[in-house]
C-alpha cells in the first residue's frame, strides 16, 4: 500500500521528533506495512543561510520543508530522464540540477535575493 | 516593418524603444506580460499519467517558439501604441561569446547589478522600474523595488543551434527531446543558458519583468526565423501531445485567445 504525499508529511517530517532518528531510513516500521513494501526514506536535514531544510523522497518525489514549512511541489519536483533523476523548481525554471541539494541552496539563494517567496 | 539588432540602432531609434517600454511599463500593461509568462510556466502541460517532464503551456515543449514569438508580437503591439512603428530590438547574444560580460548591451540595457544592493542594477533606462513577483506559499503577486541582474562568474553566451538538425521537434516533445534531433530543443537549451548566465529576474518564471527578456527572445524568435527559411514553416506534432503543443492547439496565457502555433509560422521579417 502506498501513502499519500499528505500521509507520508504527517508521519514522516512534521511528526518526526528527532532528528537524529528521522535522519535514518527505518525499515518496516510502518504499521501494516508489507515485507515487499519500500522503507520510509531518509530525511536530509541541513542548513543553508540559517534556514533549517528537510528533504526526503517519496519514491523519485522529492518531498521539501524549509524552516518547518512544507513546499508545494512546483517549489520542488523531479523528473527522469534518460534513466537520470533530475530536480526541477517552477520557480527557478530555466535549470535542471541532479543534486536536490544543490538546487535547494539555489533556491534559498534566490529568495534572499527576492527574486520569489517560497 | 523589420525587426532591428539592438546593436543596429541608432540613438533615436533606441530612444523610442525605451520610451515605449517606459510608457507600457507606467500604464500597467508591462506587468501584465509579466504575470502571463508566469502563469503559464506554472501551468503543467502533460498527457494522462505523463512522466519525464515538466512540460508547461509555453516551454519544454514545442509550443515553446510559437507561445514566445506571439508574445512578442503583442508586445510591439502595445509599445506602437506609444510609439508608432516601434518594435522590440534582438539581443544577438549568439555574438557576445565569452566576453559578453563587457559586451555593448549593458550599455544600453544598464549592466549588472550592484552587490552591495542586492544586485539591483543603478544603471540604464530602466533602473528605476519595480518588479512583479511571485510567492510560491500564498500563490499570488507581490511588488519589489527595481530589476536585478547577478552575472555568472563563469561560462560564454551559446552560439547559434545548428541550422542542419532538420526536425522542428521530436517525440517525447520535451526536456526529454534530443537535442542532436530537434531543433526546438536545442535552441531552447541555448536559451536557459542566456537566462541563468545573466543571473538574478532572468532566472525566475518572472523573468519579463526585466526588458532584456524580450530582446532575448527576439533573437531566440530570430534564430528560429533562420530555421524556417532553410527548412520552411513547417512544425511538429500536428497531434500526440499535451492540449497547447500541437499544431492547431490554442495557446493559452497570451492576450490572443485564438493563437496556435500554426497561426504564427510565417516568420516575422529581420534585419
């Protein structure tokens, strides 16, 4: 059984207490989950300019919380290509980055600089 | 009337460009073309259960010269009811290569931004303007003080794509599309190149809000008008994509409802 976007944000980031423990991908800890079923996946938490990020995936959806604060996905999105996992912003559109890090810096960058608001 | 180089002009010529945009810019039409290209990079543009793109009503997608090149002609529209005759200059970037950095556009456009104003840029006939800008949270426009502009550090101007790839486009008409094999594609990547090498309004969905934009695209329009003469008005698909890529789609977020991509082949004339 697959969760939703909206089941995956309440169990795996905004309910999520520890760090330390969310950093790691827990195996089958999901209640009635299938021994076939995919562990949740880990959160990348760093900072970037004093802003606290949060970045998982749900399968190649690339899930983003910036200060707590979960993006639309338009802020951040994925596409594959030619088997390459790409990351996408509606925001920044003129680019693709195969580092979600990388274009996450970007985008904080960006919106230091008032080009947008997340 | 042809469309000129900005580096073609004459004083006066440029004069009357600028006092075109300034006065579209005063009246609130300006901002208006603004918010239309943003609209439609925010509106996906996929097939049922489409993968593999981010394909939106005016880019990665084949759509992407038409949507631009009736763009532009709205845009002269309105700048001739200012000024009579006038229309949007091309940017040939394609000739700025390495040392774009210095090249005589910034002596016309202003330069690049200042660091210690948050790269807002103090020189230029447009200095002055604000921008439209967009709140990824709340989904709506918010205003901001001036236009900015952050050059890369690094990297030249993209030459011309070449003319010899014979297909307009190609399946899966997208980001996905090979660039050796459509036309579209290629000169889309050259594009994104301009965008992000000058850096800071040009590299958001709000990108028009600096004037700039529009002469980039001119010689996007351009370059594309080169293709046509070889190769002829000819586009593809006629259908298979998303609603607004094929042939006889309308194009939504344009003044011009009726607009297909079959309504805009015939090439406006360049100087």
């Amino acid at each position: 059984m697959k969760r939703t976007r909206r089941q995956f944000l309440a169990a795996g980031l905004a309910g999520a207490g520890a760090a330390a423990a969310a950093a790691l991908p827990v195996a089958g800890a999901r209640s009635g989950g299938s021994a076939s079923a995919a562990p949740p996946p880990a959160v990348d938490r760093f900072v970037h300019r004093g802003r606290q990020i949060a970045l998982s995936h749900m399968g190649d959806t690339p899930l983003l919380q910036v200060d707590g604060r979960t993006m639309p996905p338009h802020v951040l999105s994925s596409i594959r290509v030619g088997g390459q996992l790409r990351y996408t912003s509606h925001l920044l559109p003129f680019r693709d980055e195969p580092d979600a890090r990388r274009l996450v810096r970007e985008l904080i960058d960006g919106e230091e600089l008032d080009l947008f608001r997340l | 009337m042809a469309r000129p180089s900005l580096y073609a002009l004459t004083s006066i010529q440029w004069n009357d460009v600028v006092r075109a945009l300034n006065g579209i810019k005063s009246s609130g039409v300006y901002d208006a073309f603004t918010r239309r290209h943003n609209q439609a990079m925010m509106a996906p543009t996929l097939l049922p259960g489409e993968t593999g793109t981010q394909r939106n009503v005016a880019h990665r997608g084949p759509a992407f010269l038409p949507w631009h090149r009736q763009g532009l002609a709205e845009l002269d529209e309105e700048m001739q009811r200012v000024v009579p005759g006038v229309r949007i200059p091309y940017w040939p970037w394609h000739a700025d290569g390495s040392g774009w950095r210095s090249a005589r556009v910034w002596t016309l456009v202003g330069g690049n931004g200042d660091s210690r104003q948050s790269y807002r840029i103090t020189t230029g006939p447009f200095r002055s303007w604000t921008s439209v800008l967009w709140s990824a949270s709340s989904g709506t426009f918010y205003s901001r003080a001036g236009i900015k502009r952050q050059f890369a550090s690094s990297g030249a101007m993209p030459g011309a794509p070449s003319m010899a790839v014979a297909n307009y486009d190609v399946s899966p008409w997208s980001e996905g599309s090979s660039a050796s094999q459509s036309f579209r594609r290629a000169l889309e990547n050259n594009h994104n190149t301009v965008h992000n090498l000058v850096g800071g309004d040009m590299t958001s969905g709000t990108s028009p809000n600096d004037p700039l934009f529009w002469m980039h695209h001119a010689n996007v329009d351009r370059l594309w008008a080169v293709w046509e003469e070889r190769w002829g008005a000819v586009y593809q698909p006629v259908s298979g994509c998303a609603p607004g890529h094929n042939l006889d789609d309308a194009m939504r977020f344009l003044v011009a409802a009726a607009a297909t991509p079959a309504s805009v082949l015939t090439p406006p004339a360049y100087l």
